[in-house]
C-alpha cells in the first residue's frame, strides 16, 4: 500500500515536510504497540511545529498513512480502501502526538474515540513526553459479554520505557472475542443486522410506521438490533441531522450492526450524503421493499420487473466514484437480477431500462391476448386485493383448492395466480345453472409503494384494470385497519380503477371476538369471514354473485340489452 502524507501541510517549510516525511521510515515489531524512539520522535516533532501529528500503523509493522493536523484537531486520511478484517476490525492502529497541557497523562480526545469506533481501529495510542518520560494512553473496542455489545476501554502507560505488550497476540484475542457471538442471545449468526430510523413530522404514527419496517425487515431476512425514532422536520441534508447520525452511526458499531435503514425514501442527494458519512451500508424503505420483492420473484415475469424497478430506483443514486453502491453488492440491497448492474454507467443502464421496458410491453400484450381470450370465453373476472399480509392468498386457496405459497410475511404473493371458481346458485335459485368466474390473486400493496415498482408491475396490475369484481380484503386482527384501507384505496384511486364495483370483505375474524366482528362488518359494509376455517363463505360468494349480477345488468341497460345472472 502506497504511503500517503495527507492533512493540515500549509505553511510548512520543505525541511519540516521532509522531518515529518521521515516518520514512514520508522520500524515498528508486529509484536510491539508502539516503540519508544517512534513515539518520542513523533510527539516532538509534533511540538516543535504546534501541530498534532499521526502515523497509521499496519498490523504488520508499516507506517502507511503519516497525518498533520492543528494545535487541537487531527485530520485523518480516508481509510476507506485499507479493507475489514477478520472481527470487522481496520487491522490499523493510530498514533498521535497529544499536545494538550491538561495534566501529565497523555489524553485521548472524544473525536479520536469517535474515529476508534467509526473506522473500527485497532487501537488508538495517544503519546506525550513529560519530563523525559515518554507517556502512552491506548484505548481499542471491546465487547460486554453480557450485553453482547461493544465499547471502548482504555489503559494508561506513565512510563513506555518499562511497558511491555505483545501486540499481535492481543489482537488475535481481541478480535476473536470481538467474532464470536458470545453469549449474546439476541445475535443471530448469518443475518444481517440493521438499526431503524425513523424521523416523523406532525400527524404520522411513529409505531405504527416503526413497526410496519420491523416486519418489512423480518420479510427480508434482516434482524433489527435497535430502533432510533426522532420527532422532528426532517433535516434536508441527512434527515435526522448531522449530531444525530453520528450518534446513530457510533450506535451501530457498538451493536455490530451492519446496516442502517431509513423508514423514509431518501432523496439521492440525502442518501450520498449519509453513505459518504459511514462505511455501514444505508438503505431506505424503498430499498427494502425492492429487496423484498427480488427475493421471491420467481418468473420470468417477476425477475424482468423487479429489475427494471432496481435500476430505476438506483439510476438518480449512480455517481462517478461514489461508494455507497459498492456496498450493496450482496445481502439485502443487492439482491435480484440488478445486482450485477448497480455500477455500471449511466448510458448502459437506460439503454438496459429501455430493453427491459420492451420485453416487459411485450408481456402486456401477451397478458391483453390472455384477458381477451377470457373475455371472449365470457367469464367474468373478480381480482382479490387489499394490503399486504392481510390472508389474501389464504382466501384464494380456500376458495379454489388450490396451494399457492402463503406465509406470515409480507410480499409472500408476487407473481399473481388465476383459477377458475365455480359458485353455486342460492338454495332459492335451484333452477339457476353454476356462475362460473376467474378469480384472480394479486400482490399486496403498502404505504408509499416506491413509484418505480408500481410502474415497473403495471403488466401483472393491468389485470385489475379488467376485473369485473374487485374483492378489497381487509385484516380484522390489524389495529391500523383504517389507515391500511385508506392506503390501497389510495393505490386504487391512483390506478384510475375506483369505477370497478368493489366488495369489502373482513378476514381473520377468528382472531377477534364475534361482537368486534360484527361491528367492522357493519362500519366497513363489508363481508366478515375467516378464509383459515372458512366461516362466512357462503355469504361471501352470494355476495360476489350479487355484485356481478347488478354490474351486468348495468352494462347491459347501458348496452340495450338484457342479461341473465
């Protein structure tokens, strides 16, 4: 690695460059912490230019990275190309000069601590030289057992002459005890780990939005480890202000956690601006819902989507020698069929959007001749929507036996599934043939579904667009009930599609008392059942017949004409 003189250097003579410079020829054993000549040249140096001086130490002993700053302040290099080892450690140690006149013990300022941790050094060593005596402070991360959670701890040197350390063998200790998952139950080793933020205005529900990103998290394999919720306009440059996302930032490191997820779409300007601050990687809701969505899209339909969706989202976040997408090169972020075209430039990423837009308006028209043929076979179409996680797919099963995958996350249903549906007349209607419908399952929707995704799955939405019958289910059991409704009303509206008749149905009422049933049955005017024991059935399709019937007979009056149900 090439060795680098960076920081405060103006107004230095050649000769004091060339003293400083000198600094890189310095020897240090791999086994020892710092050597005495070293730390007092550097501390003298240091005060004979009244300027803090640092060396970055490789753990092989190489003076890599020699930094001038002021009287008070030091200024370090970017280390972000010397890479995270083994316990996620820099495998570089900091050594500065401390001119402080506070006492005779060398300090450690509060920014070289927040650097110790932030770059996760090996160890900083501060030195001082006080009455001939070299003096040392050293401070390095370690891990509370029983919290599970790393801190700093430091120790003090009054006289480096008669201290012995064997450096190499406390490291490999160290971060060995930094790797292991101790006996910190709340780690679970192969996932990553994230800490939320939310920053919420006036009128939002904090826990109600904090909560609905924790179960986002969950769908994609991510465990939370903490949550930070500031009430507060959120800042235009870093969202929760520049104080407070070092503080986040620091929390991070100190639960090892990898990620930092925003409960908000950042803008790119935000999203550059918090990446370049951190080496953790930084995604929002938006990210996570794309990721999501990668994960379990499993046709040839679903995967062209999910990356279309990917490399517009990530198209306004590309930048000439911008890291922050490197970072979601793998794991959650970086999922999908767009993972490997995250980086490349902006020409072939439009001319990628453009193929994929093409292949995708192919599948439309594929999908209309489908639609068509139905429609000519004279079946009516009834679309099962509401949002997501609400048993949507679960009810679909019931009614159709069939075995589309159901699990308690949100986005299980991706690639929406149709069956025909036979439904037998009322016990009135004896004389009256099967109404026989195509009864389609649809993916879920969400608050503030990223614009690009909506776009991207207009191809399988369009099938709403030709339902006769929209089946909006609601989950009984969901204290944001209301606001959930509100939200896909708002999808529905926006997809110009709040003309189509629309049954409101309450699912999971097995998991609410019948009087609570009964009372959002009548406050939505909905169907109230339970698609897991398929109580209310019988009223749910006599429903459905009766909405298809009176849309018909619409039609038909509108037409001229007469039709039989």
């Amino acid at each position: 690695m090439a060795q680098h003189l960076t920081g405060n250097t103006k107004g230095l003579a050649p000769s004091e460059i060339r003293r400083i410079e000198r600094l890189f020829e310095r020897k240090v054993d791999k086994d020892e912490l710092v050597p005495f000549d070293l730390a007092r040249e550097l501390f003298q140096t240091a005060a004979s230019l009244r300027r803090r001086l640092g060396v970055i130490i490789s753990r092989d002993g190489k003076v890599v990275e020699v930094a001038v700053g002021t009287k008070d302040i030091l200024y370090l290099p970017d280390l972000g190309r010397y890479r995270l080892g083994k316990g996620r450690l820099r495998r570089l140690r900091l050594v500065f000069s401390d001119l402080s006149n506070r006492g005779d013990v060398a300090q450690i300022p509060p920014d070289i601590y927040t650097d110790l941790e932030r770059l996760r050094l090996d160890m900083v060593v501060s030195v001082k030289e006080v009455q001939n005596r070299v003096q040392v402070s050293y401070a390095h991360i370690i891990k509370l057992e029983a919290q599970g959670l790393a801190t700093t701890h430091t120790e003090r040197v009054k006289d480096l002459s008669l201290f012995s350390l064997d450096f190499s063998t406390f490291m490999e200790e160290l971060e060995a005890g930094l790797d292991s998952s101790g006996t910190a139950e709340h780690i679970q080793q192969g996932k990553d780990r994230a800490v939320l933020v939310g920053v919420y205005g006036g009128g939002r529900d904090a826990a109600a939005s904090m909560a609905e990103l924790d179960e986002l998290c969950r769908t994609a394999g991510v465990q939370v480890v903490d949550r930070v919720i500031q009430h507060r306009a959120p800042d235009p440059k870093t969202l929760l202000g520049k104080g407070k996302l070092e503080e986040v930032v620091l929390r991070c490191l100190r639960l090892g956690a990898d990620i930092l997820i925003f409960d908000e779409q950042l803008k790119p300007g935000q999203w550059r601006i918090i990446t370049n601050s951190t080496e953790l990687k930084v995604l929002d809701r938006s990210m996570v819902i794309l990721d999501i969505f990668a994960q379990r899209a499993t046709s040839s339909d679903g995967r062209l989507q999910v990356e279309l969706a990917q490399l517009k989202y990530n198209l306004p976040r590309l930048v000439e020698k911008d890291t922050g997408l490197s970072r979601l090169s793998g794991g959650i972020g970086g999922r999908g069929p767009g993972e490997t075209k995250l980086e490349v430039g902006r020409r072939h990423i439009r001319d990628r959007i453009s193929d994929l837009e093409h292949q995708i308006g192919k599948l439309s028209q594929q999908r209309s001749l489908r639609r068509k043929q139905r429609e000519e076979s004279e079946l009516p179409q009834v679309s099962i929507l509401g949002y997501t996680n609400v048993g949507k797919s679960t009810l679909f099963n019931a009614l159709t036996h069939s075995t589309v995958i159901v699990e308690n996350k949100l986005f299980a249903t991706l690639d929406p599934a149709s069956r025909r549906l036979v439904i037998p007349p009322p016990q009135a209607d004896g004389g009256v043939d099967n109404k026989v419908v195509v009864l389609s399952d649809t993916v879920g929707f969400i608050r503030d579904l990223p614009e690009e995704l909506l776009n991207a799955f207009r191809a399988t939405l369009e099938e709403l667009r030709r339902a006769a019958l929209l089946v909006h289910v609601l989950d009984a059991s969901d204290p944001q009930i209301a606001e959930r409704k509100k939200a896909v009303d708002k999808v529905i509206e926006e997809m110009g599609i709040s003309a189509t008749p629309c049954l409101v149905v309450i699912n999971k009422i097995d998991r609410i008392s019948a009087e609570q049933a009964s009372l959002l049955a009548r406050e939505y005017g909905a169907i109230a059942i339970s698609a897991t024991n398929k109580s209310g059935f019988a009223d749910l399709k006599r429903s459905i017949l009766v909405e298809l019937k009176r849309s018909e007979h619409e039609r038909a009056t509108s037409a001229g004409g007469d039709v039989d149900v």
